[in-house]
C-alpha cells in the first residue's frame, strides 16, 4: 500500500524534504525481507515450489493453519487501509 499513502503521510509530515530517505529505507528493507523469504522458500522446496507458498505444506499441521488464518485477517483488514487514501 506504500504508493497510494505516500501522500497523506507527505502531506502530515513536519519536514517533507526527508521523504525521499523514507522512502529509500522502506523500499530497500522491503527488498530485503522478500529476498531473505525468496532464499528460504527456495531451499525448502527447490523447484517445486508452487504459486501459492501455503499449498506446499501439510494441511494437518498446526503452523500452516494459523497462517492461513493470519493471512486472512491481512486481507480482511487491509481494504481500510486501501481505501484511505481514496478520501484525499
């Protein structure tokens, strides 16, 4: 969601001259955080791994369950925070 609320957090900042360092941290901590899961998820699966990450793993387990339950609730709960920046 970071390029539709660039600008009500621009708009709310003290010293806006600073976004541009904002936005370099969160883009290459962002970049970081996907690389370190692509490497993880590549060692555990090798090539077969499939577009949905969650179906490669055993559905009895207890883990998968509660992150296919967390990964729901993300989705339920970030369509507020897609639809903020709408008002602006």
């Amino acid at each position: 969601t970071f390029h539709s609320n660039i600008f009500p957090v621009w708009k709310e900042m003290k010293e806006p001259q600073f976004i541009s360092k904002i936005v370099s941290y969160a883009i290459f901590s962002v970049c970081g955080c996907y690389l370190i899961l692509g490497v993880f998820g590549y060692l555990s699966f090798g090539d077969k791994v499939n577009g949905n990450i969650l179906t490669n793993y055993p559905n009895d387990d207890i883990a998968v369950s509660v992150g296919k339950i967390a990964l729901m609730i993300l989705i339920v709960f970030s369509y507020s925070v897609l639809a903020f920046p709408v008002k602006y």
